[in-house]
C-alpha cells in the first residue's frame, strides 16, 4: 500500500477521476475533496455518474483513471483505505434475515456495544430492536442503515441518495436527525441526491455536476449556521441559494 | 373450520370413490377366502395382516426410511456444497452444469442396476441411489440462491473487509436459505422414491418397501399391497412436512417474497 502524505485536514481526495463503462463515458476529470467534519453534497442528473464517483470513493470500483485517497492511503479495488469508511446505500441494503438489533451490529466492533445502543436510541429504534426488517416504514429503515454504518465508526461517510425514497415529511425529519447525528459524530460526510434543497440544507459545500461524462460545474459554499432549523428552508436566502444550485444544474449560471 | 370444509369434501369423495370401485369390479371377492383381490375396501384394508406379514411390512419400512433419510441428509450436504462450489467458480459451474443436467434427465431406474453392479447390493448403493436423484433440485437453488444476492448487500460486505467465508456463512447461505429449502421441499419427495426404487434391483436380503410390495402384487395380496403403498405415502409426506417445517420456523418470520 502506498502512503501518501494527505494535507491536513482532508478525509477524503479524489484527483482528477475519469471512469468509462466500455466505450460509454460517465465520469470526465472530477477532482474534489472532503475535509475533516464536513458534508458536501453533490447535485446532478440522474445518469450523471454520480453513483460510480461514489463508488470509486468506496473502492468499490476502480476508475480507469485517477486516484482517490482516504487519510493517507489510496483507495482502491475492494481496498478502503486507512480510515474507515462507511456507506450508506439508496435502498438501505439491510439484512432481512437479522433482526434490527442484529442489523444494527453488524458492522460494528464486538466491544462496541454501548455505541450500538446508543445509536438505536438516537435514531428512535431502541423500542423496535427486536423486529425485522420487513416490519419497519422506509424511514426507519433508512434510520438503522444509518445507526449500523456509524456503530463502525467511520471517518468518512458516503451516501447514495439515502432519503431519496421517503415521502417529504420523513425526509425532512431525517435531515434534521442526521444533521444531529453529525455533529455528535463529526465524520466527514459525501452525499450523493437529486434534491437540491437537501443538499442547500445540510451541506457545508455543494458540487453541482453535469450530463455524463459527469465532471464538476460548479463548487457552492452554503453560508447558513449550524445547527440549521427547520425555518431555514423558508428563508429568501435559502431560496436564493437554491436557485443558484438550480441555474448551475440547469446550465444557465 | 371454513378451510376443513373443502379438505372433509375431497376426503369423503376418496372414500366413496374407493367403496364404489371394490364393490364394482367384477371378480374382486373371488378369492378362496373372500378377501379382495384387486381393491380392498377400506373397512377390510387391515384384513390379510398377520403377524409375519406386519413383521415383513416393519422390516421393510425401517430399511426403506433408513436409506431415505440418511440419502436425503447426504443430498442436501451434497447439494448445498455443489452449488457454493459452483457459485465460487464460474469455470466449474460451466464444466458440471450439463453434465448434473444429464444425470437428471435419466431416469434413476436404468442407473440403479448398474450401480448395484458396481457397488454390490449394500446399504451404500441404497444411499447412492437415493442421493443421484434428489441432490440436484438442492444444487440448483443453492446455486440460484447465492447469485441472487443483492449487490448492495455484497457492497456492505466488501466494505467492511469480509473474508469469502464470512460473506458465504453471514450474507449468501442466509440470503440464499429461502431458495435452499423450496429445493429441499422437492427432493424430500424425490428421496423417498429413491430409496423405493433402488430397492427394485435388491434381490438378495431383507427387502425394503419397493421389493416388498412387488411380493405383495406377485403373491395378488391387495390388502398387504394397499398398506404398503400407504406406509410409503406416509413417509413422503413426513419429509414432506419436516421441510415445510424448517421453513416455517427458519424463513417465514422474516422472509417476505
């Protein structure tokens, strides 16, 4: 394994990630990077490629070029690097056949029970961990794929559109409770959505991407306080933000 | 009660069916003694049983449920190990599949003479029989089983740095158990006519259920011929039953199709 002196403060790096599938190009040159603590989110159309950036990020797809690198130590084919990382699945790719508790330590350490049960509170399951997973609302599924990711304590955490198949009213309340989330745990968090507004309201910085072959339009810092509340989304200067994020999607900025 | 109701019906309509035929073939009751010759009744099934032919009909149960059940345990070790084997590599998948196909395909009773040739009429060529027809159906859901896994779940499992094994025992074998035991709930069935079938060719010994009741239809003992065949109808439904309840307490809480 290489190791390469990461500049302080940086989780995660991708450098200059191109990725084809055959002949069909879908990644074009993107380079970011995620600091220690920070969410960054990134926007773009469906098809844009934002799911393969994702992937390399993991290691669980090589890039045909470019690196990504993870607290010194490059990311690769089924390789994560030196830090943990964790991911958080669109569809919550939970075990069926595990019951929440069981779910919710699967990844975790054997000796961290404690943060298990931590987790299971914080995310309101505590009251169900003896159910099965066909037994939970899309919510609370998303919430334990969320608590079993974190019971491994990740350094950076990856998510694919995580609460993009929750009606409004849940994707709001999740938003909030994985904004509380982070800034109990402090990972450094990429998150992959189509909805500009989740990204405007919980993002430090969002990337805006373009049609495959995706590559990075635009970089938008978000200047709101932390912690947001729900009153924010309200605000003209919420409204401003998000029109801008949508101009830069919509190539007209 | 509701769902009785249709079961009573069909139960009763056997019956009737049963009394009609034995009381409408013409030389049914000719024998020297009265009892039936083609098709007992059902009140006058037990009729022909004496005490050595109970004690045959015991014998023969015990050999023929032995070998079901020892084939049966060996084909589902077999099955389950083919197919993580051909989950595992793509090359052997490919290289088996038609073969396992063709064993399949041929009908076990022109394989069981040459296999009491080879391996002598013992209790091993009884179990070989009974294995050659039922692991197949378990081989090919286990194999079906483990490629169906999700790839997001195969991703949790990459991710947190699994061994082959540890994906194979916590994620694939559990995601795969559904399809395992509908494979299972087939060859129950398959094994227990196995080991009914390979007896056939046992000439020499104790015989099992199959040879026992060729005995039966030689010696035109319908009576004795009738339980026997019921015996084993019996024992395929227990399979049958031991099966459905495995997936009852291992897949239903959880599983949903």
């Amino acid at each position: 394994m290489t190791n390469i002196v990461a500049p302080s403060g940086v989780s995660l790096r991708a450098e200059r990630v191109s990725h084809a599938f055959g002949d069909a190009a879908v990644l074009h040159d993107v380079s970011l990077e995620v600091r220690r603590g920070e969410i960054v989110a990134l926007v773009g159309p469906s098809g844009c490629g934002k799911t393969t950036l994702l992937r390399a990020c993991a290691g669980l797809l090589a890039p045909t070029s470019g690196t990504v690198v993870s607290d010194g130590a490059h990311i690769g084919n089924g390789r994560n690097g030196n830090g943990r990382i964790g991911f958080v699945f669109q569809e919550s790719a939970l075990l069926a056949w595990r019951r929440v508790e069981g779910n919710a330590r699967l990844l975790a350490d054997p000796g961290d029970a404690a943060l298990v049960d931590r987790l299971l509170a914080a995310t309101g399951l505590a009251a169900h961990r003896t159910k099965w997973p066909h037994e939970l609302s899309g919510g609370m599924k998303m919430r334990l794929s969320l608590a079993r990711t974190l019971a491994a304590r990740p350094d950076v955490l990856l998510l694919d559109e995580p609460f993009g198949a929750l009606d409004q009213i849940t994707r709001h309340a999740l938003h909030d409770e994985f904004a509380a989330l982070h800034a109990e745990h402090r990972f450094a968090a990429l998150m992959v959505t189509h909805a500009i507004d989740e990204a405007a309201y919980l993002a430090d910085r969002v990337f805006v991407m373009s049609h495959a072959p995706g590559s990075i339009v635009a970089e938008i810092t978000v200047p709101f306080a932390r912690p947001r509340r729900a009153a924010l989304r309200f605000s003209p200067e919420f409204a401003k933000l998000c029109g801008g994020i949508a101009r830069h999607l919509a190539g007209t900025a | 009660m509701k769902r009785l109701v249709p079961a009573l019906v069909v139960l009763a309509s056997i019956v009737g069916g049963w009394y009609a035929l034995a009381y409408s073939l013409d030389n049914n009751f000719a024998s020297s003694d009265g009892s039936a010759l083609i098709i007992p009744p059902p009140h006058r099934l037990f009729e022909g049983l004496n005490g050595p032919t109970v004690e045959r009909i015991a014998d023969a149960t015990q050999i023929s449920l032995v070998t079901a059940v020892v084939g049966f345990v060996l084909a589902a070790f077999v099955g389950v190990v083919l197919g993580v084997a051909m989950s595992w590599s793509r090359s052997l998948a490919s290289g088996l599949w038609p073969w396992l196909i063709a064993l399949q395909v041929t009908p076990i009773i022109v394989l069981t003479p040459i296999i009491v040739r080879v391996v002598g009429p013992s209790f091993a060529a009884r179990v070989l029989v009974t294995v050659l027809i039922s692991f197949f159906p378990i081989a090919s859901n286990t194999l079906f089983g483990l490629r169906s896994v999700p790839r997001a779940l195969h991703d949790v499992f990459t991710l947190a740095g699994a061994s082959r094994m540890r994906r194979l025992v916590r994620l694939q074998l559990p995601a795969a158990s559904p399809s395992i035991l509908a494979g299972l709930r087939v060859s129950a069935g398959l094994a227990v006519i196995g080991s009914i079938v390979g007896d056939f060719f046992f000439t020499r010994g104790t015989p099992g259920l199959g040879r026992l009741i060729t005995y039966f239809f030689l010696d035109t003992r319908a009576g004795p011929m009738f339980v026997t065949a019921f015996i084993a109808s019996l024992i395929g439904l227990a399979f049958f039953a031991v099966v459905v309840a495995a997936n009852r307490i291992f897949v239903e809480p959880w599983h949903r199709p």
